[in-house]
C-alpha cells in the first residue's frame, strides 16, 4: 500500500492510501466530531458532524466517506465549520425531546458531549415535542424513540455484525423511526437475536438496557470494534 | 453464493401471486428486485399489505425490516387498500403556495382525512402526492388519474365536493 502525503490544520500528515480523512485525523490526534459514524461498520456520512473544508473546492466534506488523497490542504476546526455543527446539534434536540436530566444515558451521551464541546446552552429552533413510542416490549432491553437521533448505528450493527437485519428505518423525512422486523413491538421480532449490540452502540439513551435508574446505562464502546477485530484476526489465521 | 431456503408458498390462491412470482423471477431473485417487485404487488393488488411483504420477504431473503423500510418509504406504495375513488392533491411546493394548503385542511375539516387516508365506507381515498411535475398548472388536483389545474381555492372546493356527490 503506497503512502500519502496531505496537511490537516496545518499540520503534514502521512496515511496510506486508502484511508478515510477522519482515520488519518484520528490516527494522528486530530479528533472530529461524529455521531453516525461507528467504528466496525459501514460509514454512512449520515449525519454530517463530520464536515470538513477541503482547499479547492467550496464543498463541505464528510470526513468519515471521504478517503485521503495525495496533497490534500484540509481543516477541519473553522469557524464556519463549528457554526454548522452547532446548528446540526440544535436541530437534533429540537427534533425529539432530549431531557439529559431523567436519561438513563446522562453523563455518558455521544450528544450531550458533543453539545458541551460546542457550548451549546440553548436551542434557536422550536422544540417539537413528538410524543413517540417508548418500546419495553422486550425482556431486557428497551428502546424511546424520543431520544433517538436517527444515526442508524443500530441497523448497521444489526446488519453487518450479527448478521440478524432485525433493524431498519420506516417512512422518511420526519416521519423516520426505526422499526423492528415488520414494524412490530421489539419483543415480537422474531429476528432478534437479544445479543445486545444495538444498545451498546446506541450514541443515546434511545437503546437501554432495563432496570437502569437516570445516568446508570453506560455503553461498552469496544465492543463492537473488538468483534471486528476478533474476525479479521481468525480470518487470518484460516 | 447464497443458499435458496425453501421456496415459501403464495399467501393466497389469488392467481395475481404469479404475477408478482415473474416479476422475481424476471430479475433472478436478486436481492435488488426488491422495489420492481413491490412495483408488481401494488399494481397487481392495488396496495401492499403485510402478507405480502412477508412474502417477498422469504422469496428474495430479505430481512423484513428491509422490506418494510422499503415499501414505506416511496409514497408509490400504499400499505392499505384505496378506496372506490382517489383524489390526490399535490403538495409540492408550487401547489402549496397556490392554495392546496387550504385543500389539505379541507379534506380533514370536510371529510376527516388526512394524506394516506380513506373514508370509512370506502369510497374516497385521498392521497398527498409531492410534486407532480406539472408545476405550470398549479394548484393541482387528480382525480382518479384525471388532472385539473389552475382552479381558486373555492373553486377547487367546490369541484371536488361536486366530484364526491356525483361518484358516490
């Protein structure tokens, strides 16, 4: 694999070819924000946290499904950057309703972290109020559609991992939920394999294990990068 | 090379079954035929309800939350049957500033329906179709298949409560 020269903030960086511009940032100390993206599987560029500006060109790019190339000038802490992650932000708690305080996720949320990281004390959207379905159907895990950011890390998980598919999104725009087999209640899905990963790599409160008191559910973040791991090593070996 | 599993049975003995059976076939049971094939169930059918996903589901052996997601996402599927006539109204943004707003109000003050809906004698369906591509004639109606633009909004009222009066 031939190596690659390109500059992020300034700084010169070398990757190899075929890599993303958010693993070359991350590989080398330089972190961007994410939400959608999860380490395992399949990047979307979904929820567009990732956007950086690249010299050239006045569109933004979603680091996690852009791969490096050779001279590439890019930044990715710019203003104007920072000021459309704000808004991205703003509009996902506008959407649902997000109340950190009463979340089983509280402390150790992707969203509440990353609004802290871009100073986020209010929103300038009207807050929606849906009243979604909270799911606890299932006998160990639950799922409130009101925190649920629509990040799709749950379905690609359940797709690519467990190989299961019990997760998918219905409808569009935002009518969007995610759905379990034919739209039934979480413990009817025959599919489901209960093996959990979807609640660990939910970046929210919307996926929990039951039972857990408010800022009681933290994820296990290696999980599924660990699993990936595991494969390629015995594939390897085979 | 994925394994064919059983070949599940037709839900029904509709003969329309093998119709939406050649489509599949038609495109080797490719996991890609998914929309063509929900195409051929809403044309043979008129909707596509569960059953049938379900079949198509073990047929092309794809996940049901696929197919689900599929099928709700195009405005082309309807998951229930239409009623004896369909109006649909078209929201795209063209229309909306022309007046079929006050159309979409209409329907649910007038008749208690919302997009996606039919009455419950099973009459009228109404349908809340994005653009249509027929901007230059805006605010436009379609009613069963028969377009009618460029019409006020009392006009339009009136139109369809004729419509309606004269259909049922």
């Amino acid at each position: 694999m031939s190596e690659i020269q390109l500059t992020i903030n300034g700084q010169a960086i070398k990757a190899a070819e075929g890599e993303t511009i958010l693993e070359t940032a991350r590989a080398n100390g330089i972190d961007i924000p994410t939400l959608c993206h999860q380490e395992g599987v399949t990047p979307t560029g979904a929820c567009r946290m990732c956007l950086v500006e690249l010299d050239g060109t006045n569109k933004l790019l979603p680091s996690c499904v852009t791969r490096a190339a050779d001279g590439m000038v890019i930044r990715t802490d710019t203003e104007k950057l920072k000021r459309y992650r704000r808004t991205i932000l703003e509009l996902l708690f506008a959407e649902r309703n997000h109340t950190c305080a009463v979340c089983v996720s509280n402390g150790h949320c992707e969203l509440q972290s990353q609004a802290q990281a871009h100073k986020i004390d209010h929103v300038n959207f009207d807050y929606r109020n849906p009243q979604l379905i909270v799911d606890l159907s299932h006998e160990r895990f639950g799922i409130d559609h009101n925190r649920c950011i629509l990040c799709g890390r749950c379905v690609r998980v359940c797709d690519e991992i467990e190989g299961a598919h019990t997760r998918d999104m219905r409808n569009r725009g935002i009518a969007t939920l995610i759905i379990t087999d034919f739209d039934q209640s979480w413990g009817e899905a025959s599919s489901c394999t209960n093996c959990g990963k979807c609640v660990e790599v939910c970046p929210t409160g919307a996926l929990f294990i039951k039972g857990l008191g408010a800022g009681e559910m933290v994820k296990n973040h290696e999980l599924v990068p660990g699993l990936v791991n595991t494969r390629e090593v015995v594939h390897a070996k085979n | 090379m994925i394994k064919q599993t059983l070949t599940p049975a037709f839900p029904s003995d509709d003969k329309r079954w093998r119709i939406v059976e050649t489509a599949m076939k038609r495109s080797n049971y490719q996991a890609d035929a998914l929309i063509e094939t929900l195409h051929a169930v809403q044309e043979a059918f008129g909707f596509v309800d569960e059953s049938a996903m379900q079949f198509v589901s073990a047929r092309l052996n794809l996940p049901a939350s696929k197919v689900y997601g599929v099928a709700t996402f195009y405005n082309l599927f309807q998951m229930k049957p239409a009623g004896e006539h369909t109006l649909s109204v078209c929201t795209g943004t063209a229309c909306h500033v022309k007046g079929n707003d006050q159309i979409v109000e209409f329907l649910r003050e007038e008749y208690g329906l919302n997009p996606g809906d039919t009455t419950p004698d099973g009459k009228l369906s109404f349908i809340g179709a994005r653009c249509v591509g027929a901007c230059g004639l805006a605010p436009v109606l379609i009613f069963d298949g028969k377009i009618v633009g460029k019409l006020s909004v009392d006009e339009m009222k009136q139109k369809i409560r004729e419509w309606v009066n004269d259909e049922s």
